[in-house]
C-alpha cells in the first residue's frame, strides 16, 4: 500500500491521561494518530472525538494489551494499513502504578507493574522495529518517571520498572542509532491523572502534582520535531539529547542527581519522602 504524505504516531495506552493528550497534540499538528489500549470503548471514544474536531481519517484504534505480543502485532499491521506502512514515532506509554510500602503491596500487582510498565516497553519496541526500520527518520519515545532518578519508597515496584524503562531507552538509543531510529524518553514528576487515583504518596505531597497531561504531550511533541539547522550542526559536535526531564521541578532533580555524589542523591530523596 502506498505510505501517505501524513507523518504516523501510534501511541500505547492513548484511551486516557498522557497518552490520550499526546494523540490529541499530534492529531492537531495533521499526524495521523493511532489510538490503542485495553480499555476499547476509551479508544472508540477517543478516535470519535478526534475525527469530530480533526477530521474523518484523522485517528484510527484498536484494543492492545501490551503485555500480549500477538496483540502487538495485530495493531500495528492495523495501523500499518492505514499509514501505508508507515510508523514515524511509537510512543510506550501504557502503564499502572500501585502504591503503598512495598510489603503492604500485594505481590500480584509488584508482578503486573513490571509486567505492564516493562514488559509492554519491550514487547512495544520489538513488534514495532521492522515498521520503525522501514521508515525513515523513525523516532521511539518512551514514557519514564522522575521515579528513575532515584529509587522511590511507595513506589518501589513502579520506580523500579521506570529505571528499566531508562536502561532500555539508553542501550536501544545507541543500538538503533546507526540503523536510523532515534530513541527518546521523558521523565514527569507527578503529572494529575487517573493513575494517581487511589495512590496517595508522601512524595507526591511534598512535591506536589504539578504537571498537565498537555505539559508532558508538549514536551513530546517538542522532542520528536525534527532537529533545526542549528540543531543538526550542533547535533554533530554535541552528544544527542537521550532523557528529557517535563517541568522544573524534574530538571533540578535530574540535574542534582548528575551533579552531587550520589549520598546526597539519597539524602534528598530521603528528604523528599520522609522516610
Ligand atoms: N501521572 C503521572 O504522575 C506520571 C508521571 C510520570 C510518568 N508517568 C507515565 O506516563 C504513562 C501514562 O500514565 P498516565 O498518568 O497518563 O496514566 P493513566 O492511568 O491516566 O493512563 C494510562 C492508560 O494506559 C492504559 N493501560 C493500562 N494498562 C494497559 C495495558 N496493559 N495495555 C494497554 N494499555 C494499558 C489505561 O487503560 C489508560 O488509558 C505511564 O507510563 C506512567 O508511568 C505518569
């Protein structure tokens, strides 16, 4: 099938929060936008919503569990068919915390966490490379955390598969350079969606929820924009940008953590949590 002129985004987890603001940025920047997730009447929603405001055409979706490789597979080769076989940027973004000291967490839901928040990275990634390779200029953004800054208690589970989210961003960020699909993450402080709902934490109390799901589609529509002229000329001297920090609050906490040995890292975030 012929690719279209229009660049394509698929975006996991895109029926609600973050991945639903991204769908939307994109959407109204004339992309065309692949909605996914498990909950099917949020995507059916979600793509009605998009075509009322963008356009017939402008969205299409499906059902996708991303621990579920086949499921992987079926929506991409769905969209594919749509984009004329072109994936421009997958954005990983489905995820689940559960908070609560780690003991009090039932063992189940530490399991699915990972499951989810890395698992689904992983299987995304993968199903998705021959659609990134045969595309040019592909970009792969991942959704990370602050959490991956430094260990976070109540969280424990979550930070954890956040820092494996930013190992695995950095290791395909070089591997997949040379074939010509750049590898990104962002990394919010705590952003106001569902996911905190039931999910009370002294860190988020004492930070604050500062971000909007438009903050953090911003910050992704801003890091997927192809580099200016200056940008290229400085991108061959400069090292690439791999993580970028949503809001003030992660920047200087990205920034103290690269900074100060990493006792003092500990000391904050002891800080940050009363613990
Ligand atoms: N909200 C925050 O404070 C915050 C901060 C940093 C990073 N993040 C990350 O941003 C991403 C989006 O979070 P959000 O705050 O928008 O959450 P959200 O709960 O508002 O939305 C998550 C979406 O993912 C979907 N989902 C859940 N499990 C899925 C699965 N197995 N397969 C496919 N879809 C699934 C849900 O149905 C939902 O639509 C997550 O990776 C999260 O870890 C969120």
């Amino acid at each position: 099938m012929p690719a279209t002129s229009r660049p394509a985004i698929l975006v996991s987890g895109s029926a609600a929060g973050i991945g639903r603001a991204t769908v939307e940025r994109f959407a109204a920047a004339g992309w065309l936008v692949g909605v996914y997730d498990v909950d099917v009447p949020g995507v059916e929603r979600a793509v009605a919503e998009l075509e009322d405001v963008h356009g017939a055409g402008a969205a299409v979706g499906g059902a996708l569990d991303v621990t579920d490789v086949e499921q992987w597979h079926r929506a991409l080769a769905e969209f594919a068919e749509v984009s004329g076989g072109r994936l421009d940027l997958l954005v990983n973004n489905a995820g689940i915390l559960r908070a609560g000291r780690f003991a009090d967490v039932p063992l189940a839901a530490h399991h699915l966490t990972i499951e989810i928040n890395v698992g689904g990275v992983v299987n995304g990634c993968h199903a998705a490379y021959p659609y990134l390779k045969a595309t040019p200029g592909a970009q792969v953004i991942n959704l990370c955390s602050a959490s991956a800054i430094y260990g976070q208690p109540e969280i424990a589970s979550y930070s954890a598969s956040k820092f494996a989210v930013r190992g695995l961003t950095e290791a395909l960020e070089l591997e997949w350079r040379k074939e010509g699909i750049r590898v990104q993450a962002v990394w919010p402080l705590w952003v106001n969606t569902a996911l905190l709902e039931g999910n009370d934490t002294t860190s988020a109390s004492t930070m604050g929820v500062r971000l909007t799901v438009e903050d953090v589609a911003e910050q992704i529509f801003d890091i997927a924009k192809p580099p200016s002229l200056v940008g290229r000329a400085l991108g061959r001297v400069a090292p690439a940008r791999v993580h970028t920090a949503v809001g003030l609050p992660a920047k200087a906490l990205a920034l103290t953590a690269d900074l100060v040995p990493s006792f003092l890292s500990r000391e904050v975030n002891k800080r940050i949590n009363h613990s």
